[in-house]
C-alpha cells in the first residue's frame, strides 16, 4: 500500500494545476497563483514521501514530470496568455506567444528527466520556481500596473524564462535527501532569506527571490569547484 502514497501526493500536485488553470483561463489570476503554491508544496513532499518510503519508481518520476506539464507549464502559460491580453498588446495574435512558456517547460522537462547530471541539482531553472515568478506578475501589477500593462516588457519576460528554462546555468535543488545543516547550509540560508523577503512584500519578493536563487546558485558551484581545485 505505500507504494501508492508518493504517487497519490503527485496526483494532488495534478489536480491542483488543473484547478488553477480553470481560474487563470476565467481571469482569476490571484487564485491561480494560490494552487501553483498548493501543487509546489505536493511536489516537494512527493519525492520525499518515495526516498522516506524506499519506494521510488520509474513510474513516479515519470508521473511527476507529467504532473508538472500541467502544474508548471502549462498553467504559467495560460497566465501570460491572460496577462498579455490586459497587456497593450497591438495584434489579436500577441498573446499567444505566452504559451512558449509552456513549450520551454515541456522541453525543460524532458531534458531534466534524460539529463543524468541532474540527478541531485538542476542545470537550468525549474519549473515550480518558474512559475512562481510568472504568476507573482499578476500581484506585482496591482501596485505598477503601468509596468505589467506593457506587452514589450512580458514578451522580454517570456523570452528571458524560456531562456532559463533550458540553460546549462546550474541551480541547486531545494529537495533535501536530509536535514543535516553542513550539508545543506546554502539551502537553508536561501530559504531563510527568501522568507522574510516573502513576509514584508509577499508575492512582489518572488522576483527578488529568483534572482537570489540564481546567484546563491552560482556562488554555491563556484565555491563547490574552488574547493575541488
């Protein structure tokens, strides 16, 4: 029977996403954002579950990058699908163009899953972070309205995650394998920092906690390959 929890806890990841893509495509980004947060926390669990367990399988990992399609890819697409359409946009067919998200999300995925480099970190942004920075956008726009409304700086956006998405830049992973502080330091400090970022300016701090994420990134490998030499 516990071969079945971890796989359970990546259907609930599923059935988050696609709760939050029926609220993107009626406008309701804010709620969006709510069941990408709801499907981010199932999928750390997920993993964790299986190694606690001793119950991983070929066909949970392959669950879970289908869970993340929908959850992680799909869905921040709708996003800014929708947020282009508020945008001002000049072509009826702009908006579209949001949905390269989805397509470098889909080619994320399939690269991470055939990648065995990273089978501790990533090379390239993840997905779940991804998304948490596009659906921030929706929140940031309630304060700078003129600064989202601009369909010039979301396609900049789109352009530059898809980028991301499939980089050879090396990202740490957030999963713990245990909670042993020297191994885990940089993890900690992140989220440490992430969350008091989170706790003054809430959904606005997901921009300043992705640019964190990449260069505590950068200093984490670079200092990991001094130490080799």
């Amino acid at each position: 029977m516990k071969k079945y929890i971890p796989n359970a806890i990546t259907c609930a990841n599923l059935f988050s996403g696609c709760i939050g893509i029926v609220f993107a495509f009626k406008g309701d980004l804010e709620t969006a954002a709510y069941f990408v947060i709801l499907s981010g926390i199932f999928d750390f669990f997920d993993g964790m579950v299986a190694r606690f367990l001793n119950v991983k399988s070929a066909i949970g990992k392959d669950l879970d990058s289908l869970a993340d399609m929908v959850s992680f890819g799909f869905l921040p697409g709708v996003v800014m699908f929708q947020l282009l359409k508020l945008s001002d946009y000049t072509s009826d067919y702009l908006p579209y163009f949001g949905f390269l998200i989805t397509i470098f999300s889909a080619l994320r995925l399939a690269k991470f899953n055939n990648d065995e480099r990273q089978t501790e970190d990533f090379i390239g942004l993840n997905t779940p972070m991804n998304t948490l920075f596009i659906c921030s956008l929706s929140f940031i726009g309630r304060d700078y309205p003129g600064v989202i409304g601009s369909s010039f700086l979301l396609l900049g956006i789109t352009a530059l995650t898809a980028f991301l998405l499939v980089s050879e830049i090396k990202i740490f992973s957030l999963k713990f394998g245990e909670l042993s502080w020297t191994r885990n330091k940089i993890k900690f400090i992140f989220l440490m920092i992430s969350a008091l970022l989170i706790a003054f300016l809430n959904f606005a701090a997901i921009p300043f906690v992705l640019v964190l994420y990449i260069g505590m990134s950068f200093l984490h490998f670079r200092s990991s390959s001094s130490k080799l030499l």
